[in-house]
C-alpha cells in the first residue's frame, strides 16, 4: 500500500494528464478557406431544435452545414429543414439521405462518409465533424482554426463537456472524462513524434488534405470508436493532433440512469483493449490496485496500513477534483472515484463477456452483434 500511495502522490505533485487542459483559443477573425460541418443524425427531431440553430448561428463566414439524415424513423429530416429555414440558412444548409447500410461499415461512419462526400463537392478546405446532441457556443468554429494556425494543427478536437444532472452522471460522468484522458493523454497526442493518438468524436476539425491522406473515411469504415480510428489514421499520414477543452462545447445528451450508462460504455470498452483477455485481467487487476484497494484499506477491509490508503484516497481525489469542479458537481463528488472505478471495472468485464456470448447489442435502433475486431486492430 505505501508504493501505490507514493505512486498517486507523485501524480498528484508532477502528473498531467489530471489536469483540464489545454483550452481552446480565443477566437480572432481570419480567412482560413470554406469549413463545411458534418453532421450525422439518427432520429434527432428532439435534439436539433436545441443544437442545429447553434451550428446556424457560427460567426465565421464561409461556412456550410451538412446533416445527414441517416435512415430515422422520426421526422429528423423535417426538422432540420424547417430550422434552417427559420434561421434563413437555405443557401447553406444541405440535407444528405445515404444510401442503405452497406456490409462491413458502422452506421454512424457510412453517415459520415455521405457528409465528408459532400463536404468535398462543396469545395471544402476543412470539415467539422459533429454530433447532432452538441451545442456549440457562436464562436466555437473561429476557435477551433484560431487553434490550429495558434499550433499550427490541422486535426483540432474538443472533449464536449457532458451533463452531469443525476446522482449516476455525477458518480460516472466526470470519472469518464477523467479515464478518457488517462487512455489518451492530450499532452502526448500533441507531439508529433509520437505515435499517441486520440480525439472526441462530438467535435471534430480536420483538414481536408489531410482526411485524403490518410484515406478518407474508407479508412474506418468498420471502427467502434470511430473518432480515435480517426485520429490514428490521421496521425499515422502525418496529421498534427491537437485535442483538448472548451465548456462552450456541450452535449445535451442524458444518459440520466445507470443502466443507460453502463449499456453505453460496455457497448465499446472491450474494443478498448482490443478485444485481448490478457490485456482485460491485466486492466481489471490494475484499476483494482490502483483506485479500488486504497479506499478498502483506508476502511478496514483489506490489507494495507490505513494511513497509506488515506494518502493515496486524498491524492487520488486532489487529481480528480479538476475534473468534477469543470463538469459542474460538489467538491466532493472528488472522493467517489473509487466507487466510479469499481463499476467502470465491471463494465469492461460485461463489454468482454457479451463480445464472447455473442450478445447482440443495440444502439440508436441499429443492432449489433458479435464481430471480428476491426481493421484497424488486427
């Protein structure tokens, strides 16, 4: 117990990644050629009236709007068409229908492909991939090319800030944020002599140039994590990563309950560790030694000095306190990590076993079954 204390003390005093940055730019006005946002929407008629008008009302100047409208079974596409109307953004609001769901592909990436086709046709020098369940503040675009010319970047991604209203977000939400860059620190990706790579999936900027190079989003045509595929593809052709945070960058999104949480991660996290057992025992063994058995000492409930176990707690909770003040919780909601690592271990363990079952998993109405590991990872 005394080495994990010293490990998490020495995290706290000289570690990086606990802390929420880097920030994006102060936007400035400049000239950076046409932006075209792709916007991939599945059954979002209760969503776009709070977040398309958002992306309608940017302040940067050459700069068009793709939603595709991917197959909803709601009245999505009549929505957007009326909100882009309402805002008289005809001329540069574009409804995209793509074609059926194609063999090998997820859905979201074949919306995004329909989008990044278009985008191309329209002449665009950077696409904006986003969410249709983020709301972004007017400036939001001019920051992000303000931030790659600042850093001279050409792939610039934001961590959306995410809701935190119900007792389970506010014990899951900010540990999500918190492991995210953890797994993929923002420090590292930045440098571009490593081969660290990562990126939020909710907002994205990417060069067109460079989305070519590293072969258009052919490239992930069948990623779970599309958004880090992304990055590993651009990177991997010579993309200057940047990624990082913006409270103006917001998901309206509720997962509210438990359940909806623990279906959200386990439907991914196995994908994680590359569908590899070992790599499983090895982050189940690790997450229990690392966040888990100091809060267990600390109450008596195993082994290891008390006093140890409340160092590495305080410790523990001073790197994660960053993190629930930026997502809007009580201080201390940053002495609740070990119960967040505790179900987020169980999570990845259910990821694992519904990959071996075989258990068909369902998401925004698509089901998903059992596959092989991706391209990407194999």
């Amino acid at each position: 117990m005394f080495l994990v204390a010293l490990g998490w003390v020495g995290y706290a005093v000289w570690g990086r990644r606990w802390r929420v940055e880097p920030m994006l730019e102060r936007a400035y006005p400049g000239e950076w050629g046409r932006v075209v946002a792709v916007v991939p929407a599945r059954n979002e008629a209760l969503e776009l009236p709070v977040t398309l008008p958002c992306l309608l009302r940017q302040t940067y100047g050459d700069f068009h709007v793709v939603l595709v409208d991917d197959h909803s079974t709601d009245n999505t596409a009549a929505v957007a068409e009326q909100l882009a109307r309402e805002y008289g953004a005809e001329g540069r609001f574009h409804l995209v229908q793509p074609p059926p769901l194609p063999e090998g592909w997820m859905g979201k990436v074949w919306a995004q492909r329909a989008g990044y086709e278009e985008a191309r046709r329209l002449g665009a020098a950077w696409i904006w991939f986003t969410d249709a369940d983020i709301r972004h503040e007017p400036d939001v675009l001019e920051r992000l090319l303000t931030t790659a010319e600042r850093w001279e970047r050409d792939f610039v991604s934001v961590m959306a800030r995410l809701r935190t209203d119900t007792l389970a977000e506010k014990l899951l939400i900010p540990a999500f944020t918190y492991f995210f860059a953890m797994l993929y620190p923002f420090h590292r990706i930045a440098r571009d002599e490593l081969a660290d790579a990562g990126a939020a999936g909710g907002c994205m900027l990417v060069r067109k140039e460079l989305l070519e190079r590293a072969g258009g989003i052919d490239a992930i045509r069948d990623a779970v994590i599309d958004d880090v595929a992304l990055a590993k593809a651009c990177k991997r052709a010579g993309g200057r990563l940047w990624l990082g945070y913006h409270p103006g960058v917001q998901s309206t999104r509720s997962y509210g309950s438990l359940g909806a949480i623990w279906a959200m991660v386990a439907r991914s996290a196995y994908t994680q560790l590359n569908y590899n057992p070992l790599l499983l025992a090895v982050c189940v063994f690790g997450l229990f030694v690392v966040f888990v058995w100091p809060a267990l000492a600390l109450l008596g409930f195993a082994a290891g000095r008390k006093l140890w176990g409340l160092v590495a707690v305080l410790a523990m909770a001073r790197t994660y306190l960053p993190f629930v003040r930026y997502l809007g919780c009580g201080s201390l909601w940053s002495l609740t990590l070990p119960v967040a690592a505790t179900l987020y271990t169980a999570m990845t363990v259910t990821s694992a076993w519904w990959y071996y079952r075989g258990t068909r998993t369902r998401w925004k109405g698509r089901e998903y079954g059992r596959s092989e590991p991706p391209v990407a990872l194999r």
